[in-house]
C-alpha cells in the first residue's frame, strides 16, 4: 500500500514505497533506520536551518575522506556507534577477554617473532615487558593461539601515519604460544593520543565540550582454532583519559597495570591474561 | 557523571560525555540523535558488515557531492526526511494551501513579468495557462502577493541543469498580483522526470525496488506581507507517478486539474488558488 506523504504517516509512507521483490535484510534494517530517524526528527523538532547544518556536516565528512583518512569512521567512533556494533557481535561468555574496537591502524602481515623479542625499531619511548597467557574459560592453556600486536610510538603516532619517519613494522609483531599458553614481548609503555580533529569531527566534539585524546593502549588480535576471534586493547591503567576515551573504547576489564622496573633496561612490566571464548 | 560504554548503558556513556557548557539546543538535538541512533542499531541488530556497507555508503555519497550536485540532499528527499523537516517548519490552520519542498532548481532573481505572459523561452512543449487567485483563509483577496514560479521544459530538465541548451530563466517567472489577487501566466504542461539516479542514491533506490521519477509539477513560491510563506508544487493531476513521487512531495491538496482547450494556441488551462495562513 502505497499513500501521500503526511507529517503523522511519515514512516509509512517511505516504508510502503518498498517493492515486493527485494533483499529481506535490507527491508528490515531500512524499515527500522527510517522509522527511528523520522522519530529523531519529529522529537528534536528539526529546524529547515538545522537541517541544512545537517547536510553541511556530512557533506564536510565526505569531502576530507580519503585513502588516509575515514572521517565517518571516526564519527562512528566519536557517537559510540562503532562500539555498540562491536559490543552486539561479540557477546560473551562471563570471564571471557572482552572486545574492543579494531581501530584504523591495524596492518595485515606484521613480522612473527620469538617469545620476548622487542618490536619497537624506532628506540623512543619507555620500554616494557609485556606477559601473560591465553587460556580458555576453565584456565586451561591454550597452545598455538596467534597474538597479533601493535601500538603507536613514543610520539603518540603509529608507523602508517609516519612512513618516512618511523621504520616500517615499528611496534608491531606477531607471537605464538607454546604449550603453556604463555606469551611475553617487549614492547613501549604506549602514550596517549588526539584522533585526528582538525575536520567535521574535531569541530563536533569542540562544539560538544569533548577532547579528542584516546588514552594509552596496546592493540591485540589474539585468535586460536576453536575460539571466537578476541580484537582488543590493553589500557595503561592510570591514564587520566581512562574514563573520556574520545571513541569510548575502554571497558573496565581491559585496564591492565604497568609495574615499575628498577633493574635493567626494561622499565616496565605489563601482565594481561587472554581467556578465550568458545566458536 | 561519565562511565565505561556498555551495551546496555551506550546511550548514556555517550550523552553523559558532553560538557557543561555547550549550546542547549545543540545538547538537545545530540542527545536525540545518539538515543534514536543506537536503537536503530540495536533493533536492527547491524553486524560488523552491515556497518561497513553503511561506512562506505556514506562515503560514496559524500564523494559525488559537488557545486551541481546534492547527493546528500538526494538521500534525505528519498527517505522522506527532507518532507517530514517541511511538514514539522509549515504546519498551517485547515483551510491554507499546504508546503512541499523547495527542490533544488529554484533560482532567485527570476525575471518580472506583467500577467498573462509567456515564461517558456525554447518554444517547447504543450502550452498551458496557468490561473487563479491568491487569497486569505476567508476568501478575501491579497493584492501586492508575489508569485514565483519555475518548471522543467519539455525535456525534463530545467534551464539550470542545460544552461548550454535552454534560454535562461526558461520556465521562469515572478508575478505580482493586483487589487482581485488573481493571477495568470502561460506555460507549458510540465513533465514528469527522474531525479538523478546514477549514484549511490539511484543505487539504493534501485536496491529497495523503488523507481526515481517525481510527477510532473510546477513549483510556487507565494508570499504577501503578513502571510505565511508559502514553497508549494501543483501537480499535473493525472500524473501516472502521483502516489509514488521519489521524494515524497506530492499532497493529495495539491493535484490541480488540466483542461483541453480545443481553440487557440493555448493547449491547457490549469487553475489553482493558493490560500495563505497568516504570518
């Protein structure tokens, strides 16, 4: 059925005009999208000026959008939207490592190393020693688990935002365990950063009285066969950003504690166990 | 107060991280948006996938946006937001001539013509007299009531879009009516045409087996000192795209009548009164 537009049969009116023939998932996610942003409207009571600011903005997001740069990504981010979808598909069992945002700076083929070999090639930052195991919901060990790794540098900048300044695969490795689920690589203390914020994101959170810094956090894919995929990060438990991550990645499990060294050349010790989750 | 995200809470995680001090219509209209966003999200229960269908739609989008093209402005026609922001800003006392929206062909600074005059400039397409009056909710006469009108030509295109092609101010004209409040002016029958669909928008009306024609319509933009204004249409009433207009526009009050006229050079007579609300 199909019928005049009206201010009161608004979603009726978009949804109706649907053919009989198309994709069944997509009826259902544009059904549910229309039908809560015409109530975002009706509810805000949208000015014809506010709307035009509306389509000003996306239009900004769009333009700055490049090979380098995903500005509606980081709108995703910066809404929580990024987080709400990874939080849905990835529920878990209680006790379970739980997920995080993949971020923009993951990079497919990191060098594999040996247990307790250093990935930082640049020689900034506080170095520190990362350990733990990854075991499955009973403590049990589990042998052969890959623990994909990277962070940013001392700077606060990762090696693919710096490709003529920092070496290529700076802070980034792969390890896997042996049979007692035991991983440990040496790594930097990472250090806080801004999101990118001089586009139509960065004058959004200005304009909300946000700041765009993410606290310190070191970055882990860490998948075995037979268990759910784990993408997660570790954060430096007493970063003042803990509680205002500008992508409201952090969750209160993966704060993870960095101990001082006084011996050595190592400064820090890190200790994180993963706890896999069943496939 | 500030929290870690969490599925349930995301809403609040999000909203609570504005600050104190920011514009009140701006905390109102995010606060909206973010609790509408995230229950679209978690009703439809988007996967990782469709998020980046989503990403990537939006990014397609913002890329064809240029000084000719609104694709941004396209998607909010199609859904019917850009309707129900004009229906929520015009809503008018029974009786008064209904809003739709302005599109984006209106030019300002049309040419000023005396009634009765001609605005078709490429001696294309099937002449029409436009006619009416232009009154007050009590039928009264409104003298001094400036009438700009505009339409595509014969071929579906207004002179904007074939500035290589067609007369400037082809189809277009702004009329002042007198002491009856009655105006006339010869035209053409307009005819029904597509809105741009070789983009990611057409892409997704095509997807939601939706086609991307709007009915044939002449645009209006009515306004006297102490009345509402008035961005309306008159639609060619037996328009075969009537009760599926691509971007929703079409009122069931505004669908005026198209007469044969058998003498003459004139081939249609299309009468409309456009009754305003007072400002």
């Amino acid at each position: 059925m199909t019928s005049y537009f009206t201010e009161e049969a608004s979603v009726d009116a978009v949804n109706g005009r649907m053919g009989a023939d198309i994709d069944p998932r997509l009826r259902e996610i544009m059904t549910c999208l229309v039908t809560h942003l015409h109530a975002f409207i009706k509810e805000a009571r949208l000015s014809q000026e506010e709307w035009e600011v509306a389509i000003d903005f996306l239009t900004e997001t769009g333009k700055i959008c490049s090979e380098q740069r995903q500005e509606f990504i980081l709108l995703s981010d910066t809404l929580g939207v990024s987080m709400l979808v990874d939080a849905i598909n990835n529920r878990r069992q209680p006790g379970a490592t739980e997920n995080t945002v993949l971020g923009p700076f993951h990079v497919l083929g990191a060098p594999r190393h040996e247990m307790g070999e250093c990935i930082t090639l640049d020689g900034k930052g506080e170095s520190c020693l990362f350990e733990g195991r990854v075991t499955d919901l009973g403590g049990n060990p589990i042998e052969g688990a890959s623990i994909d790794v990277w962070s940013d540098n001392a700077d606060g900048f990762y090696d693919v935002q710096q490709p003529s300044l920092q070496p290529r695969w700076n802070n980034r490795g792969i390890f896997v365990t042996g049979p007692e689920g035991r991983y440990s690589f040496i790594g930097i203390k990472p250090v806080s950063y801004p999101i990118p914020d001089d586009g139509p994101v960065g004058k959004m959170l200005k304009q909300l009285g946000r700041h765009p810094y993410r606290p310190a956090h070191m970055h882990y894919i860490v998948t075995a066969a037979g268990y759910q995929k784990l993408v997660t990060h570790t954060f430096v438990g007493d970063d003042v950003y803990l509680l205002s991550d500008a992508v409201f990645g952090v969750k209160s499990t993966l704060t993870a504690p960095y101990e001082r060294l006084v011996d050595g050349i190592t400064k820090w010790r890190s200790p994180f166990d993963f706890i896999l989750n069943p496939a």
